[in-house]
C-alpha cells in the first residue's frame, strides 16, 4: 500500500501533540501502519527522527504547563508528563529547554519560544 508521507506525518504529528510520550510501536499499532514507514514519513516531512520529533512535542507541553499558572508542582507536571520521577523529568527539560525546570518557571513566556 502506498502511502503519502506528507500527510502520514502530519498525522504522527496530529497524535504527538495531543499525546506526547506515544510510542512509535504503539503509534504503528494504532494506525495500523508499519513502524519504518511512519519514521521515513516523519523524516521525509520534518527532517527529523521521530524521537526527536517527540521529543520536541513533549518539551512544548511542558513548558506550557510549567509557565501556564504555577498551580501545579514541577513533580505533578513530571508525573502528568508521564516521568516515573522529577529528576528523570528535570534532565530531560535540561536537555530540550537548556535550562531547569523552576528557571523555565521563572521564565515563563520568554522562554518559551527557545
């Protein structure tokens, strides 16, 4: 079966956003497509690995939540983000943001865009 990438991705893209930590296999199973297709249409439309493309998909939410009010702890947002504990939550947030997570806190909407 042929596919069109383009909107394949946009899909993955589509189901990312509403669920962050979605695996590829469990995307695969979902969709009822191959896991190699969806990471060459992935990587076809964004130039990026679908990891990476989770990745960023995971830091937008988390920063969202993070600047959205503060009425949720750094360790409540991990556990929402589906991190088994805040550190694991704190180096990814280090790693994806450059900075931790009570400095993006801080922050707020100026670091958003980074």
């Amino acid at each position: 079966m042929a596919y069109h990438l383009v909107q394949l991705a946009g899909l993955v893209r589509k189901h990312l956003d509403a669920e962050p930590r979605l695996t590829l296999a469990e995307l695969s199973r979902r969709l009822g497509v191959c896991r190699q297709t969806l990471e060459k249409a992935v990587r076809a439309a964004t130039g990026k690995s679908f990891r990476q493309c989770r990745a960023e998909s995971l830091a937008v939410k988390a920063r969202g939540l993070l600047a959205a009010d503060g009425a949720h702890s750094i360790k409540e947002v991990s556990y929402t983000l589906g991190y088994r504990s805040p550190q694991a939550f704190a180096r990814f947030v280090k790693i994806a943001c450059g900075c931790s997570p009570s400095q993006l806190r801080e922050d707020g909407p100026s670091r958003r865009a980074a």
